[in-house]
C-alpha cells in the first residue's frame, strides 16, 4: 500500500538531514506516520513538504522506513503557486500513491496537487478551518482598540485589521479543497457540520489523532500534590485568536481571592522590546496586551518559558495546577488532548469543536469566550475545590487516553485508506 502523505511541516529525521531547524508543531503527525509504519508492514509511506523558495530542485530522500519529498517552494505562501502543479506531477509519478492523505488545508500546495492529478484516492484531513477561524481571527477585540495600539512593524507589514480578509480570502482555496474532494477526515460536529455545508457528497471519516510520544508516559502525569499549586499554563499566546487577553481581563478577579496566582505561557515573550530586533518587530497585539498587563498592574504574574521542546512541554503541563486554552475558536486542539491526557485540570471556551472534547464538571469546565468573570469563577472552582480538580483529573485521562489511543488511531486510519482503495 504506497500511501503519500502532504504536510505543512518538514519531520524532524529529514530536518537533521539538510540541516534544518526541527519544527515544535506538528508532532502529532510524527506519531502517527510511526504508529502506522511499524503496525503495518504493507504501508509504504512517503511524505511531501515544502523545503524554501531558495531551492531550485526537487529532493528525495529515503530515511528509515519513510520517503521524504522536499518541494523547492517557500512552506509558508498562502497564494496560489501554479508552479507547484509541474512539481506535483513528477512527485507522483516517482511515488505511484494507492492513496494521497492531505494533511489540512491552511495552505494551497496541497490543492496544487488535486489541479495536477486528480480527486481519485485523495483524503484531506482537517487541522483548523481558516474559512470559518476568519469569523473569529481578531478575538472580539474592537478595531478602534487596535487601531489605537497599531505599531510601527503592523504599518510596515500589514495591517492587523485586515487579517480578517486576509483568511477569508486564503479560505476560498480551503473552500475549493473541501468542494473538490470526495474524501476528508475529520473528529468533531463542528469540523463535521462545516464540510456538509461545503459539500454534502464528500464521505466524512471520522478519526482522532494520536499525540506526541511523550505524553503517552507516566512520568508527565499530573498529580495534585507534585503542581504548582494557583499556577496557570497557556500553551500559545502570540495571536488575538488564542485569547491571553482575556486571561489577563479575568486574572484581577482571580488575584484577589489566590493573590499568588501565577500564569506561564509557552514560547518566547512577544511583547519583549529590549533589543532594536524586537521593537522593529513589535506587533499590535504585543502592544495592546503589554497595555493591558500594566493596566491591570500584573506583569510579575506572567512568565514566559521560551521555546520548549516535547519533553519540556509535557513537564510544564505536569507543573499547573490549571491548563487554560481560551481560544475565541478552536477546533480539536491538541494543546487540550495533551493537558487531559497528563491529567491537568482543563478549563476551555465553549468555541468550535472544543465542546466534543470536555464534559462540563467531568472533564474539564467550560465558559463562554467573552465572559472573562466566567473563567474566573471557573479557575477558583479548581483551586478551591481538591476534590473537584481530582475527580476531572481522573476522569479526563481515561477519556483522553481513548481518544488518542495509538493502535485505535492507527487502526481508523488504515481502514479509511483501504475504504478509499476499494472505492468503486
């Protein structure tokens, strides 16, 4: 069975080989391609990524039991390469693939191909929707708000209230991706009931995913006694749609019942502007949240934790008490499979396909994305309550660690590819 898989991201064994910088997103994709390749020793798998627009050659490369196909385009270009069609073609002609898995459709290169060759034996499966995320992009914030907080970088590179149109408009070809396929795969009613409005003949698989290896371990567990008691993890910040402005609207309220309340936040801190680089690059949203922080006089509550890898991923989780994802839309995020899986108490915005993944008051608590006094109420109930935050945490694991059983996920998606083959 060849299969060929189309990504967004380069995996880390084919970044070692050309001496890339290994990606920290899209592990998931990583465990996946190992937990099909060594349970079926039929799957030939070959995965296509972008390697730069500074390459003139297309490069492939066998490493392990994966083929590796680097396209010489740029990997992020939202707009349509027609160039990319030629490139395609001789991929598939090299590969021969039974079945053609496109990995999201953020990004254009995966319809380039469909143009190129054809529906036949091709399933999309969807990460976000940026059609729909599009709605969403600013996180409520008004644009007189912004506009008051526009920097020097948002005048140079592009306005920040135009990001709406800027995704309605890379959603037209996503729009083209779902319309066109007769194949997708999907985990949620939300993502489910947006692919029948687009296309009611599509065949819809439904398929959870499988996260990064070592979250499946227990040394990462969580336990109450081991966190950091009044403590709060942010897994991605740096966008209006991931919400930390509204973490910082509630944090005051939260402060002044646990007033040693603190929040971690993953990646490097964005609204840093102590070298000329960084206020070169200081973006609307850094001001305004900056402002926001000083504001509310809570700056020595945050702490941003830099880059982490994996492991150190999974032991930051470990360390809260508490794992927001207070997104303004979601669809499945992996970020909250990983803190339910560890067993970190969840608390998520009622947006998207969020509400398939927490059960209010059994696997995590819910509020409404704009009711900041909501989440507050909802932190405390955690912090306050020993029994509560235990019983979530018990209970959360065990659905979690169905819904991204490796062998189950593995096993959904082998079927899905032989359904596909055995079409008529």
């Amino acid at each position: 069975m060849n299969i060929l898989w189309i990504t967004n991201i380069l995996f880390p064994d084919i970044c070692k080989e050309i001496g890339r910088k290994i990606p920290v997103t899209g592990g998931w994709m990583k465990s996946l391609a190992e937990a099909l390749t060594t349970t079926y020793p039929d799957v030939n798998l070959s995965v296509a990524a972008l390697y730069g627009d500074k390459k003139n050659t297309l490069l492939k490369k066998k490493i392990k039991n994966i083929t590796y196909y680097c396209l010489p385009f740029y990997e992020f270009e939202t707009a349509y390469n027609p160039n990319m069609e030629t490139v395609w073609k001789e991929v598939h002609a090299q590969c021969n693939p039974d079945v053609v898995h496109i990995h999201g459709t953020e990004y254009p290169y995966g319809l380039a191909y469909l143009r190129a060759n054809g529906v036949k034996h091709v399933v999309v499966s969807l990460q976000g929707l940026v059609s729909v995320y599009a709605r969403y992009s600013l996180g409520q914030i008004p644009n007189q708000t912004l506009q008051h907080y526009r920097t020097f970088y948002d005048y140079i590179k592009g306005n920040i209230l135009k990001t709406p149109e800027i995704m309605e408009k890379q959603g037209k070809l996503e729009i083209e991706y779902i319309s066109t396929v007769k194949h997708v795969i999907g985990r949620t009613e939300w993502d489910k009931a947006h692919v029948w409005a687009i296309n009611s003949q599509c065949k819809y698989h439904f398929c959870n995913e499988i996260l990064r290896s070592p979250f499946y371990e227990e040394q990462y567990q969580w336990s109450l006694q081991a966190c950091e008691q009044h403590s709060i993890f942010l897994s991605q910040a740096y966008k209006p749609i991931k919400g930390i402005h509204k973490v910082i609207e509630a944090l005051p309220i939260i402060l002044h019942h646990y007033p040693n309340t603190k929040v971690y936040v993953a990646g490097n801190n964005f609204m840093n502007t102590t070298e000329l680089r960084d206020k070169l690059k200081f973006s609307t949203y850094a001001n305004y949240i900056k402002h926001l922080i000083e504001q509310k006089n809570i700056t020595n509550c945050f702490h941003f934790t830099g880059v982490l890898n994996e492991r150190q991923m999974a032991e930051r989780y470990r360390s809260a008490h508490v794992f927001i994802c207070p997104s303004s839309i979601e669809n499945s995020p992996n970020s909250l499979g990983e803190a339910q899986i560890l067993g970190v108490p969840c608390i998520a915005s009622y947006v998207g396909g969020v509400p398939d993944m927490i059960q209010h008051g059994q696997t995590g608590l819910l509020y409404r994305f704009e009711e900041y006094e909501m989440l507050a109420a909802a932190v405390c109930r955690i912090f306050e309550d020993n029994e509560l935050a235990t019983h979530i945490s018990k209970t959360e694991k065990k659905e979690a660690a169905l819904r991204h059983n490796k062998q189950i996920n593995a096993a959904n998606t082998y079927q899905i590819y032989k359904d596909i083959i055995n079409e008529i």
